[in-house]
C-alpha cells in the first residue's frame, strides 16, 4: 500500500519474526499488495520477492531487533522457540520483542494458539479466560497477558493445528506423508472425533487483516477452521490424491512414554491432549463478521498439498 504526500510517495513498512509457513504466506500477502517488508529469523529465510528484505539475526537481540523494526509500521511475529523450551524461553523471546514494539511505537500483531484456554467442554470463542495451569499454555497466555497489559497497541490471532502447504504440525508430520504415500499412520489424537483445524493461508491472511483494522487491537482473533475429524481429513487428502484409503490409529499414553525416552517433545504433549471423547472445536465467528477471513474450503486446501 503507498500513500502519496505532495510528490512523495511513502512505501508502508512492516517486519515479520519468524520464517515459517506462516510468516512466508503472511510476507507474500503484503509484498503483493505493494507493501515493503523485512523478514528476520536465525537463518534469514524467506520469499523471494523484489519487496521482501530477509535478515538474520536472533529476535532475543532486543537492541539489533530495535534497530531493525525501526520506521516499522507493524511489527508481526510468527515465531516461537522449541516446544519443549517453552516456558523456559518464550518469556526471554517474548520480552524483547514486545520491547522493541514499545521502543519503535509500532503496531504489534502477535500469532499465538489455543493453549492458553486449558480445557474446554463447548466451542471456544476468544474472548474466554486463559485458564491454562499447565507450562505450556501458561506460557503461551503470559505472551499475551503481559502483551495486552503493556500500554502497545497489541493484538492476537490465535490458529488451532495447521494444515496446508507448508504447515509443521501432528497432521502434516504424522498423517500427511504416510497417507501421500499409502502407510499406516498413528496419531496423538482419537481418529474419529471432530477437531478444528487452520489453513496456513487462512491463518496468514487473519495476521494482515488484524494488522489492517483499528477495531482489531486490544483483542484477540481466532482464525478461521475447518472442524471434521483427522479421518476424515485424511480421507479427503487420500481420495484427491488417488491414495489407498487410510489407515490411522491412535497413539497410546504408553507409546507417547516411550518415545518421550528419544525426544523430549513427547514428553511435553501430555499436556495438550484433549480429554477422550470431547470435539475440539473453535469459534471463529467474529473474525468472519469483523475481519472478513473465512477458511478455505478443505479441499482447496489439500489439492496445495498434493
């Protein structure tokens, strides 16, 4: 987007955190309106494209972050350290990046997930407590908390699992590829029972929406899903991709032990597990009414994938 003052044009200027399937779409998103934009991760990864800047650097560098968000309009941030670090680490990431907002004047959209609520027996809307009591969902809550309590213009699209092109989570890591190809697949979760899940783009596009309204700050945003169970979304993916039809089971409280013994991220999923027999379904009606995101028909979606 450019404003013309006089004979001056001024380019809008944002910086995404993070370089993830989510922080690729969203700075894609933007670059394709006409929007400059600055990547910084670790790596230094990103898009290619003539008005996307990628840089490396370590967002915990709270001074070098600073001078990077410098002239930003937004500042978004996708990332999030490893997930057994969480309560460890997401307070250190979380303070610097919310210090160099309040040290540039920038706006501050904030990516987050449903940990926060804790366990819930309806359909979550966002504007319900952050109720959480293990490390994990405190930890994602305090981000907000904290963010929300700091006087910055803040605001917060909270995704479940994602799907899509791209996505990192249980079903394109436990069930995607061994659907693709035909094996056998066991998940964390119960196959049959419904569960909420966000597109990469859908999610992507709530960040720039958010990011775009005034009447979006101080608040967060669920973005939009797709509720049918990890079945039936893989049965989806199966059929349009001519697969042989699924075959899923779940995984055992005793499996998960054992492959906690080689990886510590097994050891941290106890917590999020969702209570035997309870759908896992999010409300993201008012993101709908107000941002104007809806989600992306499931197969739409999938045939990204394939």
């Amino acid at each position: 987007m450019k404003a013309q003052i006089g004979i001056v044009v001024v380019m809008t200027f944002h910086v995404i955190v993070g370089r993830g399937a989510t922080a690729t779409r969203t700075a894609q998103h933007l670059a394709d309106d006409g929007e400059r934009v600055r990547m910084i991760s670790r790596t230094g990864g990103g898009p290619e494209h003539p008005l996307v800047e990628r840089v490396a650097a370590d967002a915990t560098d709270t001074d070098r972050l600073t001078r990077l968000a410098e002239g930003a309009d937004t500042l978004f941030t996708t990332a999030a350290p490893p997930y057994h670090t969480w309560p460890e680490q997401f307070p250190v990431l979380s303070a610097s990046l919310l210090t160099a907002v309040k040290r540039t004047g920038a706006s501050y959209v904030m990516l987050g997930n449903l940990y926060g609520y804790g366990p819930v027996d309806q359909p979550i809307r966002p504007d319900f407590p952050l109720a959480a009591t293990g490390p994990k969902g405190r930890a994602r809550a305090r981000v907000w908390e904290e963010a929300a309590a700091s006087g910055a213009k803040v605001t917060e699209v909270r995704a479940s699992q994602f799907y899509g092109a791209g996505a990192f989570s249980v079903f394109s890591l436990m069930v995607q590829r061994q659907v693709l190809e035909g094996r056998f697949a066991l998940v964390p979760q119960e196959p049959d029972v419904p569960h909420s899940y966000s597109a990469i783009g859908d999610t992507a596009r709530t960040l720039v929406a958010a990011g775009r309204n005034e009447q979006a700050y101080g608040r967060a945003w669920h973005a939009p899903t797709s509720t049918l169970s990890v079945r039936d979304l893989a049965g989806r993916l199966a059929e349009l991709a001519g697969a042989p039809e699924p075959r899923l089971e779940e995984l055992t409280e005793r499996d998960m032990t054992l492959l906690a013994l080689n990886d510590p991220f097994w050891a941290e999923f106890h917590e999020v597990l969702i209570k035997p027999g309870h759908p896992f379904v999010v409300d993201h009606s008012a993101t709908e009414k107000i941002l104007g995101v809806s989600a992306t028909p499931v197969d739409d979606v999938l045939r990204e994938v394939i």
